[in-house]
C-alpha cells in the first residue's frame, strides 16, 4: 500500500507494518503505544519535546545528536555525559 501526500489522521490496529519506510512524514502529536521498533533505524528526525515511557531500551544507540535538554529519570544526559568525561 502506498500513501503519497495524505494529510489526514490514520487508526492503525494490530498490523505488521515491518519493512516499511516513512520518508518526509510528519507525526507530530502521534501517539505510540504496545509498538515494536527491534532493529529500526531512526534518521535526520526532530524529536523535540518527544516522551519514552516504559520502554525497553537494551542495545539501543544514540548518535550525533543534539541533546540540550534531554533527560534520563530526570537527570539532564548533557550532565551525565560531562561527569562520565570528566572521570575518564
């Protein structure tokens, strides 16, 4: 199934959309839950303002990305990367 230039709200309900490539989508205010993501790739995306809650993060990877403001349990990860410098 191909969407091209849809500008409407979309319900999507116990589908296996594995495979699939999203590219220029706008998903502002979109709402995530029970997903699995195993082995998804994430790129050049703005996640300002973006919400992960109980999730499981094993192996997961952050690279080159702009972290002002970002927590972790509330501590500011630009706190936890300088203290981890610092000790090295």
């Amino acid at each position: 199934m191909k969407l091209f230039q849809v500008a409407e709200p979309l319900e999507v309900v116990s589908c296996d959309l594995s495979g699939s490539s999203f590219h220029d989508v706008n998903l502002s205010g979109v709402k995530l839950e029970n997903i699995k993501l195993t082995g998804a790739h994430l790129e050049d995306i703005n996640a300002t303002g973006l919400a992960i809650e109980n999730a499981n993060l094993t192996n997961a990877s952050i690279t080159d990305c702009t972290l002002d403001g970002m927590t972790i349990n509330g501590i500011l990860v630009t706190n936890l990367l300088a203290a981890y410098l610092a000790g090295k």
